[in-house]
C-alpha cells in the first residue's frame, strides 16, 4: 500500500507533467489551474493540495526539468574515464532520447515559462539555464585539460554556443511541429560544432565517431 509520501509525490509528478505538456502543446498563455486539473483527471481543489498556484506548479517544474538535465551530464561522465567531446554528444543526446523526449522538450518549456514575463520565474529560469551552462562549461574544461578539447577557447563561452544550438534547435523542432528527428539533425549540428573545438592538427573519423591524428 502506498505511503502518503509516495501518494504525494506521485500526484505533484502528474501535475508538473501535465503543466509541461499543456505548455509545450498549447504556449504558456494556455496554462491554468482548471486546465492543468483537466488534464490530470482532477479537480481544481486538489490541485491546491499540493500546491499554493499556478507559480508554485511552475518553479516546481523549473527544479524537476534542472534535475533531470543535470543528471544526463552526470551520469554520462561516470561512466567515461575522462571527458571527451564524444561524451559531451551523449550527454546531450540523452535529452532527446525517444524513450524520454520530455528533457529535450524542457528547453522550450523554459523559454514559454519565460515569455510569461513574471519576474520571479525569470530569475528562476535563468538559474536553471545558468546551472546547465555551468555544468557543460565544466565539461569542456575538463576536456582542455587532457588535450581532447582545443585550449585556445573559453569554456564559458563553448558551453554557451552549445546551449545556443540545443535551444535553438529545439525551437525550430517546436515550430515545425516535429517534423524531424531531432537526434538525427542535433548530430548534423554537433558535427560541425565539434569541429570547430577540436584540437588542431586533428579530424574527426570517417564515421564521425572518434578524432585522427
């Protein structure tokens, strides 16, 4: 039998889930309370349960969307002996994955949860995106250090272009109604990106996988 905890939980994941879903299909002008109930199967009032308005579903979404991009980068380092670019592609795949589209769909979230122009979201949002930046930044320096990223770049300012792409990506994705892939055009991008950072003196294979000397 379920906990109340987990009952909780379970309930505020819905909400959050359907507040992406309704924000992401239908702009954020579209996101109400009564609309988030609906979606959820629920009634305004137990909305409210869980949590204090419409601004409270919305940082909590903010947190859950961070956390979850945080932890593709994460764990795709783990699993890597050092940074390579090749791990900083997977780690950016991860959010476009078929199984879990929603991480990838997060960028636009952000940017409609933005467009609604309330100051407190803004600042919460920008953390979000600053944190991402923070931890590709530090992905791409680490990667300068063992030689497998050009040294002559900022970090900072590599990270930001990136974010640039997959934000910008994502949007075209939104407008065209995802009518590609976006795995499949994000890898056409990293392509051309990861060959403006690698180290000089090397290319990347035949298959695009790997560098040669």
């Amino acid at each position: 039998m379920a906990t109340v905890k987990e009952h909780t939980e379970v309930r505020q994941q819905q909400i959050i889930d359907a507040a992406r879903k309704l924000i992401f299909n239908n702009g954020s002008e579209f996101l109400t309370v009564k609309n988030i109930a609906a979606e959820v199967g629920i009634s305004e009032g137990a909305i409210y349960k869980h949590f204090r308005s419409k601004k409270s579903i919305l940082t909590f979404l903010l947190d859950h969307i961070e956390r979850a991009l945080l932890a593709d980068i994460a764990q795709v380092k783990a699993t890597a002996a050092y940074v390579t670019l090749d791990v900083i592609e997977k780690a950016v795949e991860r959010h476009f994955s078929a199984y879990d589209l929603h991480k990838g769909i997060s960028f636009q979230v952000i940017a409609e949860i933005i467009s609604l122009g309330d100051r407190d979201l803004n600042t919460r949002a920008a953390l979000t995106v600053e944190r991402y930046i923070s931890s590709l930044k530090d992905l791409h320096a680490e990667g300068m250090d063992r030689g497998t990223i050009r040294r002559d770049i900022d970090p900072e300012a590599a990270a930001t272009l990136l974010f640039g792409l997959i934000q910008g990506l994502v949007s075209i994705w939104t407008l065209r109604n995802g009518s590609f892939d976006l795995n499949t055009k994000f890898t056409e991008l990293w392509h051309i990106y990861k060959e403006a950072i690698l180290p000089r003196g090397k290319k990347t294979s035949s298959k695009g996988a790997g560098t040669i000397e």
